[in-house]
C-alpha cells in the first residue's frame, strides 16, 4: 500500500489506490492463476496502479515460482495478468 507523503499528495486517490489493490483476486484454478485488480474511475489513482504494474508483477512472481507469468493486459477497468505452472 503507498501513503501520502504530505497531506496535499491527495488522501481520497491514495484510499482509492490502496482500496482497488486490497480488493484485488487471485483465481487459482488446476494449471492457471489469473490475477485481477479493478481500476478505480478517478484517472489519477488509475495512474498510480499503473505505475506499479512492475512492482505488481514482481511480486505475485515471487509468491508463486513454479508459474510464469504473462504481462499486464487491461480490459475496460479491469488489469489482468496470467501465469501458468512451468513444473
């Protein structure tokens, strides 16, 4: 989760960020993890996730090793990236 670093940075985008990533999923289903993050409709905390696809990514990669993982695809307000078991 990311925190204002000054009370100005915008408390309501930052809650709308933090907000989007707690209520993410992660569909585990035989072969195949899907993980979805929906976007909150204020363009700025859109951006904000957005900027931490990377940091995203890394870190669901390193939760699960035995998957490799696709790179962010966005549909209407929805983030998605998929991974499938290598061993």
């Amino acid at each position: 989760m990311r925190q204002a670093d000054h009370e100005g940075e915008g408390i309501f985008k930052l809650q709308q960020h933090n907000k989007a990533i707690r209520k993410s999923i992660i569909d585990i289903r035989n072969k195949k993890i899907t993980y979805l993050a929906k976007l909150p409709n204020d363009m700025q905390a859109q951006k904000l996730i957005l900027e931490a696809k990377e940091i995203l990514r890394e870190e669901i990669s390193s939760r699960f090793p035995d998957y490799t993982f696709s790179n962010f695809e966005r549909y209407k307000h929805w983030l998605t990236i998929e991974g499938t078991k290598m061993r």
